[in-house]
C-alpha cells in the first residue's frame, strides 16, 4: 500500500468501552508491515533534530534506517547503546515534546512516530531474544547504586557496559521504581516489558539487591568506608506525597495517588485474590492534572468507579500528555476543570461522603508564565463520592539526606547536584534523576543517570 508521507501510520489501541473493564495494554502497537511503512517517512536528515531533542541522544534516524531495511537486531543495538529501557520509553516518553516535537516531518505534515517505532524495535528485538551487548574488559571497581528506577538502571547500565562492578540497592521487594509501582499496567505492562528491560540490565553484570532501605538497613557513609564502594550513585526518585491540608483529608478514603497506584500496580490489590486489597469506590475525585492524575482516574475507572477529575484551570493547562488526556476522556473520565477542593465531607463514622469544591478563574500568569487560578466568591458546590484521589505532586523522602554527611539539598529537599556530571556536595557520591529535579519524567531520570555515569566513570579513572 502506498504510504501518505505526511500522515503517520495510525497505531491500533483496545476498543475504549472494551478496555475501560480491563487492566490490558491500551495501545496495541505497530507490526512488522506498519513498522516498516512508518520508517519509510523518515527523512534521514543530516543534521538531525530529533536527536538534539532526545534527553539520552539516540541515533534516531540510523535505527530507523536500519529498522527500513528490515535489520531489526542493528536497530536495537544502535538504540541500546544510548538506552536502556526502549521498550519503556517507546511507551511513556512524552515524544511529541521532545524527538518528534522536533522532527522536520511535522512542520508540514505529521511528525515521524518515533516512539511506535521504538516500540516496535524493542519489542520485536526481545521475542526474537536478543540482548544488548556488555563489556568486553572489566575494571576491578565497585559502584553503588540507589534505587532500580530509570535513572538507577541507566547509570547502573551504562557503568556496566564499561566494565565496573555494580549493585544496585533497591528498598522495595521489586525493581523498576515508578515503572513498577506507579505507571499502570495498561500502560505499561511489568511482566511483558519492564521486567525484561531490566533483565537486559542484569545481562550486563549488574547486580540488584531489593528490601534494603539505604539511611536503615545501612548508610552511603558504610558502603564506602566498610563495604569498599569507591562511588555511589543516588538515585531515589520523589516518592514522597503533597497534600493539599484542607478540612476533612484525614477521612476514611482518602489516598495519595502513590499509595493508590502502588496498591494496585504492586500488590495487584485489583485481583479478587489480593492479600492487600484496596477499595473499589463507587463514585471517586481524583484532585490534579498530571499523568499520575490521569493513572490514578483511569485505574478507578478500572476497578468500577465513576471518575471526576478535578483540576483548578483549565484543559490547556492540562500538565498531562495530550494523549493520556484524550485516552482518559475516550474512556468516560468526567473532567471538572477550573474548580478546586476547598473541603472534603465526612459521614458519622468518618468515611468520605463529598467533595466541596469552589470554582476558579484564570487570573495574570505566574513565575512558570502560566496564568494562576484565582477563586470566584460564592461559587461552592458538592461533588457525591466516597473516595477522592490526591495527585499534586510528590517531593524527595529526606531519609537519604539526612542519613547521609555532607550531603548538600536544596530548600525544596532536593539533593543538589551538578547537571553535568551529577557530582553532589560529597565527594565520591553522584545523584540524578527526580531526586535531584524533583517529579519529573522517565528520560529525564535516565538522561542523568548517564550524566552521572560518565562523571562517576571521570572521576574514578582520574582517581
Ligand atoms: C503514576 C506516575 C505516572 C508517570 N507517568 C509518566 C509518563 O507517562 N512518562 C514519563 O516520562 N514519566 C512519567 N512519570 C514520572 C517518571 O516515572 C519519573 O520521573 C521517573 O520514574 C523518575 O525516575 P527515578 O529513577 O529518578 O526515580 P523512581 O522511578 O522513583 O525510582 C526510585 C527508586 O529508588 C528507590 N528508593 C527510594 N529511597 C530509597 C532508599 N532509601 N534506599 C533504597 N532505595 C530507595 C525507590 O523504591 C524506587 O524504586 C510518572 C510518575 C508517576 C508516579
């Protein structure tokens, strides 16, 4: 068939009212034919922008030339040496942001989908089981590393391929940071996709030992002094929940989204077989705009709830991926934008009953540039429901830091490090990703883990 070079291959996805029911992968992906007919649009330009707009500059225009000659194990390999997780980012990176929000395609037709295709190479590279390729010589040195998310697995990957001995330290009983315990299956699937990534990582010589809680179970300051670990690398994430300290939070049904995802994405509280189950509301709030928001609304829907997201401005405001968006709203999200919770309603034995909720303007824009939502007097009203979902944020849990000597953070609990190179404050010690930036995305976490990876490799070669 001839290919529309200005119109991407459509992507197949599950049937909305099929998949609101199910906790099954929306999008379905492309196979070898649309795959193929998708690379063909590639322009291969010689100064290629989309890699300028890659957090981790993948050769983006070589993978997918390779991918159109039909050599699926070339383009893998050139994706690996930049990524560790392509089958993650080709899920959840927010590409029409960063490559494909550059890519020349899109100035006059439709950007090249370069996520699908990176996708479909790493899929289709881990059926037919190939793996990335490690070291060829080792380096007598240990590095540690602090927590299995992106950025822990990235630096951990790429200090691997380069010879060094590395374990990571992960405090959960899984691997994988928000990627196990946030992102939901429908997005992206664990056992299918993130498990495998991170058994590519393990197939490099990584090490990775879970239930150990670094600043408890033991201090970066022993693993370099007692445990002969010449360079650390921290990279813990912002697990730590906002509230927003209204009347009421302290009810019966009321979550932070983490613990509500957490709950059903780690502890599979959705199968009627948990041992931790978690409530199935009927009616739910979920309060915020971001993709947690849009993960947690759409995990309720799941599990038979009626969903009302509630965000203080308005839909182009939406701090989510447009995609998530539209999928949420395809699949019966109610989105009441321009109110905010003022209090939420109790029963007599304390369980959630209401949301009151005030409605908001968009007043003069703020530092962000963004316009700031500004109350209308007098406009209160109730939303009936019996859980509400709090999705504001997370910041840094400030165990690390405080367990931790010379450890320099920022006033938002942030460890201060250098973009660069990661470096921190303490010598020896690195950090990177949402530990450092805050709640951020997967390829930003990643993009620092290899930052600190070539600072940690700098710093250890010049000691
Ligand atoms: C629900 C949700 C949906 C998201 N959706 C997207 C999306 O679609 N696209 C996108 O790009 N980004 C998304 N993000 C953001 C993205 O997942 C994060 O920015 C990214 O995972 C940060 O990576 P990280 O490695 O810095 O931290 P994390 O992924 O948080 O990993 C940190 C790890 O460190 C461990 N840890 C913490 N403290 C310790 C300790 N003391 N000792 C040992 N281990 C410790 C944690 O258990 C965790 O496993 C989402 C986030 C959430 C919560």
């Amino acid at each position: 068939m001839a290919v529309d070079v200005w119109k991407r291959i459509p992507v197949r996805e599950q049937d909305p009212k099929v998949r609101a029911t199910n906790f099954e992968e929306v999008c379905l992906g492309y196979n070898k034919e649309e795959a193929e007919d998708e690379a063909t649009r590639c322009l291969n330009c010689p100064n290629p922008q989309c890699v300028k707009g890659c957090p981790v500059s993948i050769n983006i225009p070589k993978f997918i030339m390779e991918l159109k000659e039909g050599n699926v194990e070339k383009a893998y390999q050139t994706i690996s040496e930049s990524s560790a997780l392509p089958a993650v980012c080709g899920r959840v990176c927010p590409q029409e942001s960063q490559c494909e929000g550059k890519c020349v395609r899109g100035i006059k037709g439709e950007a090249v989908s370069i996520g699908k295709l990176e996708r479909y190479v790493a899929d289709t590279a881990r059926e037919m089981g190939i793996k990335p390729q490690g070291a060829t010589e080792k380096k007598n040195k240990k590095v540690a590393v602090i927590g299995s998310g992106p950025a822990g697995l990235t630096c951990a990957g790429d200090l691997a391929r380069i010879g060094y001995d590395v374990t990571i330290f992960e405090a959960l009983h899984e691997a994988g940071g928000v990627l196990v315990y946030g992102i939901p299956e429908f997005r992206l699937p664990k056992e299918a996709v993130v498990k495998k990534e991170i058994e590519n990582v393990k197939s490099l010589g990584v090490k990775i030992e879970k239930d150990v809680v670094i600043g408890k179970s033991v201090t970066i300051d022993s693993l370099m002094k007692d445990e002969g670990f010449e360079a650390v690398f921290i990279g813990s994430g912002a697990g730590l929940p906002r509230f927003m300290n209204i009347p009421g939070e302290q009810a019966l049904g009321v979550f932070s989204a983490n613990e509500f995802l957490t709950r059903s994405n780690l502890m599979k509280a959705f199968s009627s077989d948990s041992t931790t189950p978690i409530m199935h509301p009927k009616k739910c709030v979920v309060v915020g705009g971001g993709n947690v928001a849009m993960d947690a609304a759409r995990t309720a829907l799941r599990l038979g709830s009626e969903v009302h997201i509630v965000y203080r401005r308005g839909e182009e405001e939406l701090p989510a991926r447009k995609e998530e968006v539209e999928h949420a709203k395809q699949e019966g999200i109610i989105f009441d934008l321009l109110c905010n919770p003022v209090e939420i309603l109790e029963d007599e034995n304390g369980w959630v009953k209401g949301c009151k909720c005030i409605r908001m303007e968009l007043g003069e824009p703020d530092e962000s540039g963004r316009r700031s939502p500004v109350e209308v007097a007098g406009s209160e009203f109730e939303i009936e429901c019996d859980a509400v979902i709090m999705s504001l944020g997370t910041s840094p849990n400030p165990l690390i830091s405080s367990t931790t000597d010379g450890l320099e953070i920022n006033r938002r609990k942030c460890i201060v490090a250098d973009e660069n190179n990661g470096q921190t404050s303490k010598d020896g010690v690195f950090a990177g990703g949402d530990a450092v930036t805050g709640a951020a995305t997967v390829i930003l976490a990643m993009g620092a883990g290899k930052a600190a990876a070539k600072g940690i490799d700098e710093y250890l070669s010049s000691k």
